[in-house]
C-alpha cells in the first residue's frame, strides 16, 4: 500500500509508483471518488476528452458536402 501525509494546507503528494499507473503529469487533473467510506483516486478528463460529445449535430455531412462548402466560402 502507497501511503502519503497530509500537509498543513490538506495536501498529499500522490507517490511516484501512482503516478506512473495512472500516466499523470504536472498540469493533470486527478477526481476524487468517494464510495462506502472509501476514496479512489482517478486521472480527471482533460479539456477535450471533457469537451467530447458536448455539441450533438442534428445532420451529418459528407467529406463532398465539406469540400463543396469550403469550395463556395473561398470563392466569396
């Protein structure tokens, strides 16, 4: 068991061998997971796996659709 200390500020420095499991880096978000008094640890999304599926198109269009689309605005 990986074990840590709480600091003054209520902070824990999550061990090196957690890290590495999880792939964290500086800059990434951890979720804190509370279940039956118990509380895991997990790698939070980042902002495009959080950003995925946000926006729900109503129709889809096809790479000709695209292209002739582009194809009018350069021509404008």
């Amino acid at each position: 068991m990986q074990t840590s200390t709480l600091t003054s500020k209520c902070q824990v420095t999550i061990p090196v061998h957690v890290r590495r499991m999880l792939g964290l880096k500086p800059g990434d978000q951890v979720a804190f997971v509370v279940e039956d008094g118990q509380v895991r640890v997990v790698r939070g999304e980042n902002r495009i796996e959080a950003a995925f599926g946000v926006i729900k198109a109503e129709s889809s269009a096809s790479i000709e659709d695209m292209e002739r689309a582009i194809r009018e605005r350069a021509v404008q």
